[in-house]
C-alpha cells in the first residue's frame, strides 16, 4: 500500500467513526424519538406496577412520547432485570424496581448480572411501609390474637415472592415474637394480597396500596404498620415497634434504572424528566395517596442508595438463612 493510499485509508477511518460519533449525538439529543418500555417485575396491581402506570403516564407526557409498561412478573424482579439488560442500552427499555433488587446476589447464586455494577440509577421515587393484614374472615382482631395463634401452631403467610419486602418482614417478625412460619411466595403482591383475604395464608405483609381496595372492601384487616412512626393514612394503626417488637422497621422503596451502558446524557434527561414529574401536586397526590414519601433522588444518589442498602440487608439474610431458588 502507497504512502498516500495509506493516509487515504486512515482517512476514511477517521470520518467513519466521526460519522458514527455525530450520528450517536445526534441520537443521545433526539431522545427520546420512539416508544419507551418500562418494566415491572410484577403483575398488574402490584404496587410496583401502580407506581410504574403513574410515574410513566406523567413521564410520557413530559417526554412527549409513548411509554409502555411491559409486566415480567417472577423471580423477585430478576426476571424484568434480565430481560431490560439483554436489550440495547439505548434509554429506550428502563425498570421500576424495588426492595429485591438490591437482596439478589445474597439470594440467588446464578444471576447473569451484577445487581449494582450493571445498572445505573434515573432515581428513586418513593418509599413505603407495609401493613400486617388477616382475613376479615378470621377471628384474628389484634395482634396479640396473631401472635397467641402462632403458639399454637404454625402460621402460614404470603409474600410478593422471595426477597420481598413481605418476605423479609415475615421472616423478622418470626425472629423477633418467636414464631414458626412457612412461606408462601406468589407471583407478585396482588396475588399475595387476595390470598390473604382469602383466608389461603394466615397473614402477610403487604403495600398500603395494594391493600387499600381490600380494606375499603372490608376483606382484610389491618393490625399494624412496619413503619418507625404511624401512616397518616392509618393514624389509629399501631406500628410493630409500638406492640413491643423494639426495633422493627421496615419501609419498602421504590424507583427507576437502567443498564450501566446507557449514555450519560439520555440518564440526565430521564432524570431531570422524572424531578419534574414528581414535583407536580396531581402526581405527588396519586403517588403518596396510600402514605408513601416521594424521595426523587439523583442518579449518583440513587446509585449509593443501591449498594448501601444491599449492604445493610446482606448480613441479615445470611442470619435469617434466605435462599433463593436458581
């Protein structure tokens, strides 16, 4: 090859990737310029999916774009995971997740991603206790009735699936009052919820808004709430450390990611879109309506949220002896 052929080549290289650059910014400063998914790891009704229905109607209006909620329901979320990172990191297939997320790698040994390393944060939206819920059937009216049931025999209860926030509540309240407990998991809260309204599972812990329809429904009745303090929208509920259990807590928390790979400009963008939607007094009513906090963290906030959290409840599910199932 020639001297001049040669810088002839490296020539077209160079406008090649140059192309290939200007086209990617331009892409990156068009977003969003087609329909975006969001997915949930749950199935309809679930609270994670009313928050995602919510937050990505509002977001579709402020995008001015379409946003489709795609339910991948199982496996504590690790199924919707798996299958928004095996698509582009394009900005165009973002998730809502919530507590299990970040309890994956101590529950499950075979995941085929990092649960804090592959993703980055667009921002955490709210925060949320659970309610301790019995049939309305039942003759359980308090929580000491729960607790005296359970001297007696072997409780039963539901949960969102393992690693859930009912799950781990569970499992604490078992630690805590002693008690012999079985876990059931379903495919999600509903689910959950309907059975323990049912009378199908002795109790579980479940989101204020997934409970709020049974409740009005006179279905499920509520003895306390795993919050520090008590819900303004259960003000005559007691919270679990009011009826003696001195440091349970527990406050499910809910938000948006994407694969690590995404462009740190499309990030901004749904992040600050995100901000914006939070802040308006229509969405904060529907969000916080059940007693949820709206949080709108950062990215980077979200991002330190993520691998703090997974620190802090790693040990405890190695106490408690959690397993997944791969």
């Amino acid at each position: 090859m020639t001297v001049i052929a040669s810088r002839c080549f490296q020539l077209l290289i160079v406008c090649f990737f140059g192309i290939g650059a200007v086209f990617d910014s331009y892409s990156q400063s068009n977003y969003p310029s087609k329909p975006i998914r969001i997915f949930v790891g749950s199935v309809p009704g679930a609270s994670s999916d009313t928050y995602a229905r919510i937050v990505g109607d509002a977001l579709s209006k402020n995008l001015n774009q379409s946003i489709q909620i795609e339910n991948r329901s199982g496996a504590s979320g690790i199924i919707a995971t798996t299958a928004m990172l095996a698509l582009p990191a394009d900005g165009y297939q973002i998730q809502l997740i919530y507590t299990p997320h970040t309890l994956s790698p101590y529950l499950f040994k075979k995941l085929s991603y990092d649960s804090i390393k592959d993703v980055t944060g667009i921002g955490r939206i709210v925060t949320a206790p659970l309610v301790l819920a019995v049939s309305a059937k039942s003759n359980l009216k308090s929580f000491q009735d729960l607790i005296d049931l359970g001297k007696s025999k072997s409780l039963n209860y539901g949960s969102a699936g393992i690693g859930s926030g009912g799950h781990l509540s569970a499992e604490m309240l078992k630690i805590y009052a002693g008690l012999d407990v079985v876990h059931a998991p379903y495919r999600g809260a509903s689910p959950a919820a309907t059975a323990v309204a049912a009378g199908d599972v002795d109790f579980a812990f479940i989101a204020q808004i997934t409970a709020r329809e049974l409740m009005l429904a006179n279905k499920i009745r509520i003895l306390a709430v795993t919050s520090k303090t008590r819900s303004p929208l259960l003000p005559n509920i007691p919270t679990m450390q009011e009826l003696g259990l001195k440091d349970f807590e527990f406050n499910n928390w809910f938000g948006l990611i994407a694969s690590a790979k995404i462009p740190s400009e499309v990030v901004n963008k749904l992040s600050n879109s995100l901000k914006e939607v939070l802040k308006d007094p229509e969405i904060r009513k529907k969000l916080t309506s059940d007693g949820s906090e709206i949080v709108a963290d950062s990215p980077e906030q979200f991002k330190k949220f993520l691998a703090d959290d997974s620190k802090k409840w790693g040990p405890l599910i190695q106490q408690i002896g959690l397993k997944g199932e791969d």
